[in-house]
C-alpha cells in the first residue's frame, strides 16, 4: 500500500479504475499538447537562460 497523499489507501473508486487512468493520462497529454502550441518562445533569456544545474559541475556539461 502507497501511503503518500492518500494514493492507495482506498480501493473504491466512484469509477472504475481503466477509466480513471486513461483520465489521469489523458490529462498529461492536453497539458504538454498545450504548452506545446501556445508557449512558443523562451521565457528565460540571456544568462538566466544558460545556468547549468545547481551542483552540477561545469567540466562535465562542456565534454565533447
């Protein structure tokens, strides 16, 4: 049993589960379907829009 946010405690769903996963999933893909057609250019710029990750060692992204 999953105990994080409540995920996997109840196995009576108001509907059936396929349904609810086919839903869940359903939903990623109108969300990055959208993100996709309406944010068409960067929002970072600049230096802001190069930064490496934090801890993340320079040397290792500069490797050809």
């Amino acid at each position: 049993m999953i105990l994080a946010h409540g995920v996997g405690s109840r196995t009576d769903l108001p509907v059936p589960r396929a349904l609810a996963l086919y839903g869940a999933g359903l939903a990623v893909i109108v969300s990055f379907l959208t993100l996709l057609l309406l944010w068409r250019e960067p929002k970072l710029r600049g230096a802001a829009g190069g930064r490496t990750a934090a801890g993340t060692p320079r040397k290792t992204h500069d490797q050809r």
